[in-house]
C-alpha cells in the first residue's frame, strides 16, 4: 500500500526476496535489522515517491551496527523523493546502491560494489 506505516520492534527481520516502499508509505525501527536475501542473491530493497525509511541499527549482538543486509548480490534504491536514514550500517556486498532524483541516503556505513548517485541526491556517510 502506497501510504502504509510500518514499525519494526527490535530484532532481526528476515525477507526472501526484496522490499519495496512507494508513494507515501513509511518504514521505522528502533533496534532493527532488515536482512534481505533471495534464492537468487540478487533480493533488494526500493525506496520511491516521497516514501521513507528510518531505522537505527542494535547496539549489540552479531549484527550490532547495521540496519539493512541485502543478498551478495542486491540492490539498494532510492528514487523521486524517497528517503533512505540509517542510523547505521548498509551492507550490500557486492551489489548495487542507486540514489537518484531528489532522493537522501544517511548512513554510518556503507559496503556496496558499486554506488550511483545522479540528478540532485544527496548520499551522507557519517
């Protein structure tokens, strides 16, 4: 659903296959870690229209630090005015990241294989 809210309380969530936001639809966290895999390796997570993403990684256990993992070979991408604020890592292998149009990436970290960054995106690694 374009304008869905979603909230994910702390813990790992595991997604076969990608995730997809659009429109005016939102995702937060607190605690979270969205681990995206597919049978393919190539399961990403998409972020467009003025949609947001907004989570902050665990502070401890095995994936302490990251907010999103996607598969070896996934993609991150964040389009139109979409909305990508991790207060933590993005850890994409050997993937793809695609900031684009008027989109925003904030993140402590990002491990990727490629990053793209066109049109007037704005892409903060602190």
């Amino acid at each position: 659903d374009a304008g869905a809210r979603v909230t994910l309380e702390p813990g790992t969530y595991v997604v076969l296959g990608s995730v997809s936001l659009s429109g005016t639809a939102t995702m937060t966290g607190q605690g979270a870690v969205l681990v995206i895999e597919s049978a393919s390796n190539s399961g990403g997570l998409t972020v467009t229209g003025n949609a947001s993403v907004a989570i902050e990684a665990p502070t401890a256990g095995p994936l302490a630090g990251l907010c999103v993992v996607a598969a070896p070979a996934g993609a991150v991408t964040v389009l139109g005015g979409g909305s990508l604020t991790l207060g933590g890592g993005l850890y994409v292998r050997s993937g793809a990241v695609d900031v684009d149009g008027t989109a925003t990436l904030s993140a402590t970290l990002l491990v990727a294989g490629t990053v793209a960054v066109g049109g007037k995106a704005r892409v903060r690694i602190s």
